[in-house]
C-alpha cells in the first residue's frame, strides 16, 4: 500500500490514517491578501506605473539567468512612492499574476519612534504566511532562512508571492525580507537609491502642473461630487507634489459653518488663529490623505 500526500504547502506535522484521533493546535490562516487600499484620487505615473507592471510581470528565465526579482522606487518624500507600489500591486494582482498572494510591511525607515529593524519586520511576514509562532526562530538570520524557504516552496507550488517593502531606510534593512527565487518578485520604496540590493531603479519625479492640477481636481471631486468644475481653478498654480491634497481639503471644507467644538483639546488652542489653521491643516491631510506618499 503506498500513501501520498499532495497538493498543498505544508510547514508543520502532516498526519495520514485511519481511525486516528488526534488533538490538533489551532489552525493558523495566513494573512496575505491585507494590502492597504489604493487611493481612488490617484493620477498620473502612467509611465512609471507601466515600467513598474512591467518588472512584476511574470517571465522565464533567458539563458540561464533570473529575471529581475527586485524593483526599488526612490524619491522624495511625498512624492508618491507608496501609492505607486499599491497601484501597481493591485493591478498585478488584478491580473492573476500572484496567485500566492501579496505581503505589505512599512518599516517606517525614516520615524525613529517607530522603525523596524528586519527581525521584526520577519517575525510579523512569517506570522502572515501562516507559520505559528512557536516555530519562528529568535535569530533574524534563522527567520531570514526560513522566510526565504516558504517563499521558494510558494514559487515551487506555482503560487508566487509578490513582497511589497514601505519606507526603506537603508540596504541593510530590507534585504532580508527580499525573495531569492525569481518566481517571487519585491517591490522596495526608499527616499534613498537602494543600488546595492542588485535592484531595478525606478526613480519618482514630482507631478507635471497637469498632473498636479488633475489630482486636485480629483480629490475636490471626491469630496463634493457636484462641485463645478470651474472651481478648481482657484488652485491651478499650488504645487506639483500629492501634497496638493491639503489645499484640496480646504477647499472641499470651503462654505461650511464654522463649528466650535468644546473639548479640552479644542479649548487649548485658545482661540488662536495661527494655532487653529495648523489643526485645520493636519485634520485636512487626515481627512484627504487616502493614499500613501512617504
């Protein structure tokens, strides 16, 4: 008699029989399918959108060679990085591309309070594929090993997995949370050229003032559907990075009654106009701010 156990991925204790009672731990379902939502205000990048599908699009391997696994996008902050990743991980998606799914991590390479070092960056990614956390090792260099064995067999299985990596601070960083098989592929945002991760470069520019002016217009329109379009013009010559979004809150919140809240918080800004228009200013990029541009 000869058993054979198929068709699945397998990182813990397969049990096969008859008449076998066993107690089993909780089942752990991986999470990889969690990627943030895509702003509906974004525009433009059309090129740079199309050059990033096209890095991501699956291709044999010629002569021997891996096909580029990495694409590294660099820039200024808020020029728009994040949201171009998103977009172009939905739209690789969309298309069947990664059948295995999609991990996100921002590691918040350029916040001090909030950074990850690429342990725990590890740690939550192989939480996310499903590994339980009694089996993740304590060492980052036994995570890393472990990270990129479950990635290979995804690769192997014909479920490749796209790896999505936010706010890079430095090479050393991200480079263990990067697919070595070419069946994977990684997409790095970094205010920094990442030459050294052997990446395919893709450098973000500042919107063109058409772009800029479309992208207000946009998020106006989000905000107030019916809003004419002659009212954009007020805002045609602000600037063209996706910070245009905070003078487009304000002139979605124009024409409303003022309202005076009365919580403490409120109360300290004792009435100060200055005060009042940096509240005014962070509410709008909270408000407007539906994408990512770190």
């Amino acid at each position: 008699m000869h058993n054979q156990i198929s068709g699945g991925i397998f990182f813990s204790a397969v049990i096969q029989g008859r008449d076998i009672t066993v107690q089993l731990p909780p089942q752990v379902t991986p999470a990889l399918f969690g990627l943030p939502a895509g702003s509906p205000a974004f525009t433009g990048r059309a090129d740079s959108l199309r050059d990033l599908l096209t890095a991501l699009e699956p291709s044999p391997s010629i002569g021997g060679a891996s096909a580029v696994v990495v694409t590294a996008v660099g820039g200024m902050g808020g020029v728009g990085k994040t949201e171009l990743a998103i977009q172009a991980a939905r739209a690789a998606l969309a298309r069947d591309w990664f059948p295995g799914g999609v991990l996100f991590v921002d590691l918040f390479g350029y916040d001090p309070g909030r950074r990850l070092d690429s342990g725990h960056a590890l740690d939550g990614l192989l939480r996310a594929l499903g590994i339980p956390g009694e089996h993740i090792p304590f060492e980052t260099q036994d995570r890393a090993r472990l990270y990129a064995s479950v990635l290979s067999a995804y690769a192997r299985a014909e479920r490749p997995i796209l790896v999505v990596v936010d706010n890079a601070a430095d090479p050393e960083q991200v480079r263990p949370l990067l697919p070595g098989d070419s069946g994977c592929r990684a997409i790095v945002t970094s205010r920094h050229t990442m030459g050294m991760l052997d990446a395919r470069l893709l450098d973000l520019n500042v919107l063109t003032p058409q772009e800029a002016i479309s992208l207000l217009g946009r998020a106006i329109d989000l905000a107030h559907p019916r809003r004419s379009a002659r009212h954009r013009a007020r805002d045609r010559r602000r600037g063209g990075s996706p910070a245009v979004r905070v003078p487009a809150a304000r002139a979605a919140d124009r024409g409303r009654p003022a309202r005076r809240r009365s919580t403490p918080a409120a109360e300290g800004y004792g009435g100060r106009p200055g005060r009042r228009r940096i509240a005014a200013d962070r509410a709008a990029v909270r408000g407007c701010d539906g994408s990512r541009h770190i």
